[in-house]
C-alpha cells in the first residue's frame, strides 16, 4: 500500500532506481522525468492522458541531496548535447502529478496528486547487501577465489599471498592491501565485470581513508591471534558491514516501493562469455537484496514491508536495430529467469524489458555481401557519423548463457560490436520529452497502477 503524504488523497511512491556499470542511470531518471512532465511520447503510458499536470517539488527528505534534474537536462538537450555526469552517492528528486480518476467514479471525484519520490542511488551499492549475512572468512575466500580467475586480479593475488595474516597489524601494510584491492576493483570494472564489492571502495565519498574502507581479503592463517593482520581485517569488514552497509539499507533501500535496476547486458556480451556469466550471477545476488524477512539481518532491516515490483532493464537498446530487440529482451529474461532459480525467489512481480533511456541512433539497411545487414548511426563523441552493425544475436538465449556457464573464452559465434555514440541533437516539440525506446513501457509496470 502507498504511503500517504498531505492526507490519503496523495499518495507516495518510492521509486527506487539502480544502476550496474555504465548502464545508465542518471540517463534514465533524466528521460523518465522529462518524458512525465511532457508526455507526447509515453502512448504505453494509459495513465498519460488522465495527468493534467505534472511539476518538481521540494524533496521530502532534507538530509539527500537532490538529484540534479535541469543541469542533466541541459546536458542532454542543450546545443551541444554530452552525457551527463554519473551520480556518485544517494540522490533523491520528487515528481508530482495531478491524475484525474479513472473508472466509474471518476466523474464525481475531483483530481488528486501521487507524489513520485525517486530515489537514485548506485548499484555498486546494491551488491553490498549480500555481504550482511556474510563473515569475513567466507568473503574473504570467495572473493579471493573470483580474484584469481581474473586477470585483473594477479598483482592483488601476488601481494595477497605475500602476507603472513598472522603477522602484527601494520598500518601501511593494511592500507597498501587496501589500495591494491580497490585498484583491482576498478579494473575488474572497467573490464566489464559486474560482482566487485565491497561497493564503497569504488565510490567512497567522504569514507575514503577511514579505517571502514582500509581492509582486504587474505587467506586465512593457521593463527588469528587478537591483533594480527588477519584479525585485524575481520574487524574493519566488520564495521563496514555494520557502520555503512547496515545504515544506507535501513534508511534508504528498505522504504522503497518499486525498483528498477538497469544493466548494460550488451556491454557484457561484447566483453564476452565470462562477463556475461558474471552478470547472470549478480542478477541472482540482487534478487537476494529484494527477498527480505528470509533470515536475521534481513528480517530486522525490512520487517513486513515488501518491494512489491522490480524491473530488470536492459539499456541502450538502440545499439542494435528494432528487429533484434526481441532477442535482447528474451535474453535478459532468460537470464532473470536462471538468477529467479538460483535465488529461491518469490513475492515481488519481477519482470524484464531491453530499453533505451535516450535514443541516439537512427536505423539503415545496408549490401554487403550479397546480404542485408540490419544496422544503427549515430554521432560519436568526436562528432563523426558512424555506422554499426553489432552482429545478430541468437534466437535462443541458450547459444549464448550456457557457453557462459560453461567457462568459454569466447563465443564460437563470432564478435559483438559495441559503440559509445554522443547523445544526438534534438528538436523537441512542445508536449514532447526526449526521444526513446519503451521507456513508457518501463513507466506503466513500475507506476501505472499507482495513477488509477
């Protein structure tokens, strides 16, 4: 049930909007609100005809800082149109919109106001969630055994094994594990990798240097006496779990309403089969973060209180032509689908859609070969026109997610093509938000049945 605000005829939404790497995410809130204030092209929208107005108020929350909607906007519509800077913390902006009633009744009820809270924060985040039911040791390991397997992580694994964890804390060693640590997660990162946590050592803010941010994993020795190196790394993942981790979850993430976590699946699948895997994997990890109540960090953080809608969005679709979207979107529920499995989950109605928050290409059917190739133009950053063709995916998804599985290095099928194009020049009417693929679909899921 909605939260009310102002009395029961205005109702609250917490909208909760997450990214994976470079998936998106401040795009989308951009779009997603411009393309609620002026509604020209949110048809999948049923609601959009019954908004009589739709306005930016202040934020309920006063400790958040707000998202910063108009220069991002400016960004991507001005005369020379760039990508806006990502978010690098919580961030919070409120929609309202006076919706007139729909059915029966609707005659002799007046307008009311829904208030749309968006809260933005980053999915690097999201992924710590998992690490309030895990210790130290058991971190540790797994994320030892994941740095091994990347090759990101052998300068890590070399100073990591160097160490006597039973040794007496060393400052200077403990924060050269620490920088080793986070340099490889942003390797990993940048290299298309989804799972690198703790998530704080990527985006630390005003922790960085503190002792909650000064720790690593190392095997474990034969003796973990009280101050040793290995204890001392206990306690400081300790704290972070109960002094960062626990915190944000229980005053942000838990009184949300409806998520939508944005991922760049063709970001993975250029990178090729093992980032794919990667990707399935922490789909499955986020879905834990949603399934609360299941044991006791959990059931303390949530209580009875459910997010009742998650969308899984697949973004950028406009890197491929219209006529492979499908296959986007039948992977994308392919992979929700394998991660539903291996999370045990049930409660929330889940689903998937393949999306482009701002379309930035234009599509072209080109010979070659003797055959047509389906493909996309845009402007690249540089300000050339490109074309691409980024090869077809496959009808079946399993072509794809069980090589994946498997350990394959690549795919037997050929390469992926990936672009970055610029956001493209626009000419808006009045009444119309930017340009984009289901974005209205993605709207009506996670609010329609909120504006009735």
């Amino acid at each position: 049930m909605a939260q009310v605000s102002g009395g029961l005829l205005e109702p609250v939404v917490r909208l909760g909007v997450t990214g994976l790497s470079r998936a998106g995410k401040t795009v989308f809130i951009t779009s997603l609100v411009a393309n609620l204030m002026d509604r020209a092209r949110m048809p999948q929208l049923r609601a959009a005809a019954r908004i009589e107005a739709a306005f930016l108020q202040p934020q309920p929350d006063m400790t958040l800082p707000r998202f910063d909607y108009e220069t991002h906007l400016a960004a991507l519509t001005g005369p020379a149109p760039h990508w806006p800077d990502s978010t690098r913390t919580v961030s919070e902006l409120r929609l309202s919109l006076r919706v007139r009633p729909s059915g029966f009744l609707g005659g002799w009820r007046g307008p009311r106001t829904v208030h749309v809270d968006i809260i933005d924060y980053p999915g690097e985040w999201l992924l710590d969630l998992a690490l309030l039911d895990r210790s130290y040791d058991d971190w540790a390991e797994a994320a030892l055994s994941q740095a091994t397997k990347r090759r990101q992580g052998q300068d890590f694994m070399a100073l990591a094994r160097a160490e006597d964890g039973a040794l007496r804390l060393e400052e200077p060693k403990a924060q050269a594990l620490a920088a080793a640590w986070t340099g490889y997660l942003r390797a990993a990162r940048a290299a298309g990798w989804s799972d690198c946590t703790p998530g704080r050592f990527l985006l630390p803010g005003d922790l960085a240097g503190s002792p909650v941010l000064t720790f690593a994993p190392l095997p474990k020795p034969a003796s973990t006496a009280r101050g040793s190196l290995w204890r001392e790394m206990e306690r400081r993942y300790d704290a972070y779990r109960s002094r960062v981790v626990k915190p944000f979850f229980r005053d942000h993430f838990a009184r949300l309403d409806r998520q939508i976590v944005l991922m760049d699946v063709l970001g993975a699948v250029h990178a090729g089969p093992a980032a794919l895997d990667d990707l399935r994997r922490t789909m499955a990890d986020i879905l834990m973060a949603f399934r609360p109540g299941g044991n006791g960090f959990l059931a303390s953080l949530f209580g009875s209180r459910r997010i009742d809608r998650i969308l899984f969005a697949a973004t950028k679709a406009d890197h491929l032509h219209h006529t492979e979207h499908p296959r986007l979107t039948a992977l994308t529920e392919a992979m929700l689908r394998e991660a539903r499995d291996r999370a045990a989950f049930a409660g929330a109605e889940v689903t998937a859609m393949s999306i482009a928050s701002l379309r930035a290409t234009t599509e072209e059917m080109r010979d070659h070969g003797g055959a047509s190739l389906a493909m996309v133009r845009g402007m690249l950053s540089d300000g050339r026109q490109a074309a691409l063709y980024p090869g077809a995916l496959p009808e079946d998804p399993a072509r794809l997610l069980v090589p994946a599985r498997e350990g394959a290095e690549r795919w037997l099928d050929g390469d992926y093509g990936l672009m970055t194009f610029a956001p493209p020049r626009l000419t808006l009417r009045p009444g119309e938000g930017p340009p984009h693929i289901r974005l209205d679909r993605a709207a009506e899921f996670l609010l329609g049945d909120r504006l009735g």
